[in-house]
C-alpha cells in the first residue's frame, strides 16, 4: 500500500486494526548508467521490486530515495550525498515511523556504493534513538539472484527491458568490464572492491562506466530475475528471525 495515497485516518486504522504495521523503503542512486540506460537505473529498479513486495507481503510503501553515495563514478553523473547524511536521513525516517507505530523497516537497495552506511543505520537507531535491532533490515536486492555483480550490463539492462523498455535505448549499449576466465575471478573480487572504495575509481578500473555487457540482455532474462528476486525476498520476510 502506497503511503503517498494513504490518508491520516486509513493509517491509524491500519496500524489500530493490525492490518499492515510493516514498511518497504526504496533506495537507489543517481548515476550514470551508461548512455543506454537512465541515471536513476537503480531507483527504478527496486522502487518496481518494492512495489510488488509491498503488495504480496501488505507493507507500506514508503516514497524512494533517488540519492546515494555514488562517489565512485566521478567523473562521470553522480548526485551524491555523504555517507552519514544518508545514515542519518534513513535514521530519521525510521524514528519517525517508530513513533507512529510501525513495527519494522524494510530497505530494498538498489546501489552497491550504499551497502556500506547502511550497515550503520542499525547502530545509529539504536545509539540516538534506542530502538532496537529488530527494527531495520536492509536488502540488496542483486543477492538475491544467482548472477554476480553489474552495472549497467547484462542484469540491470535486463531488469530495465522487463521494468521499462521504452527507456532502454539498446542501440547505444556498449560493453564494459567484463570477466569471462574462471583464472580471472581474483581479479573481479579486487576490482569489485576497488570500485567501490575509491571516488573515482570505478571509471579507472571499467574504463566506460560499466561493467559487463549489456548486449547480452533481454526482456526474458529480466522477467525471470524480477521472479527469483521477489520470490526469494518475500522468503527472507518470512524467516521467523526477522520477527
């Protein structure tokens, strides 16, 4: 259920009646993504994924973020907030809907650059505020389907076809960084890190700003990721431990 359509009253009697006391925060990136794919790839992506698990698992859905830390791509688009006005933004929204009764906070993340700080969201909460950890999980949406990382190549295209072809412009896509030898997988795992550790430093290891090939994408492979990616979340919502 979407908050931004929900009225003072149909809230509170939600939360009264214990319909829907759970809620699903989106948050992406503006960025570049290549010239065949939109700067806010990441924030469309999961704000669909969110969406879908808002519905089947009756969360509400909370208006995405379209900021992140995103140093990484300079010189390259980036809009980019520092690490701890992104904890602290997250923290707020937390508070405020933990004083308005909701039980826990779901994010579904969309960009690699935030895995970092949002491991802190949880500490924050509890240090400032004392809530406790049973209040915020956060999802990185890319591990919950088999493939390994991307941007602006085969899986993000691929979701972007399924989501929304029309701003998928498949004519301009070149390919990026890519690992294809098994003797290369060390190389993959130190550029992964390097890539997100350094400003900048995405640009100097991929070159172009993306990595894997896009080329390789189409709507199929999109729709069968959305599947394995909602159907595995709504799992993860259904371990008891995140009660």
């Amino acid at each position: 259920m979407d908050i931004k359509f929900i009225s003072q009253g149909n809230f509170s009697s939600l939360l009264q009646n214990s319909q829907i006391d759970l809620a699903i925060l989106p948050l992406g990136s503006t960025e570049q993504h290549g010239d065949h794919l939109p700067l806010a790839t990441d924030t469309l992506i999961v704000e669909h994924i969110s969406k879908i698990l808002s519905e089947r698992a009756r969360m509400i859905l909370l208006p995405s973020i379209f900021y992140g830390v995103s140093y990484e791509h300079e010189p390259l688009f980036n809009i980019s907030l520092d690490y701890n006005v992104l904890v602290d933004l997250i923290s707020n929204i937390c508070n405020s809907l933990y004083k308005q009764g909701i039980k826990r906070v779901f994010v579904i993340n969309g960009h690699h650059g935030n895995l970092g700080l949002l491991q802190y969201v949880g500490q924050n909460l509890f240090t400032k505020y004392g809530i406790e950890s049973n209040f915020f999980y956060f999802i990185n949406y890319w591990q919950m389907i088999d493939q390994k990382f991307d941007h602006a190549g085969e899986i993000e295209t691929s979701l972007m076809l399924a989501i929304n072809p029309e701003l998928v412009k498949m004519d301009v896509s070149r390919q990026g960084f890519d690992i294809t030898n098994e003797k290369d997988k060390d190389l993959y795992k130190m550029g992964l890190n390097m890539s997100i550790n350094s400003p900048g430093g995405f640009v100097k290891f991929t070159k172009n700003g993306i990595w894997g090939n896009p080329q390789n994408a189409t709507i199929d492979k999109g729709q069968k990721m959305l599947v394995q990616i909602i159907e595995n979340t709504l799992k993860l919502f259904a371990d008891p431990r995140f009660v």
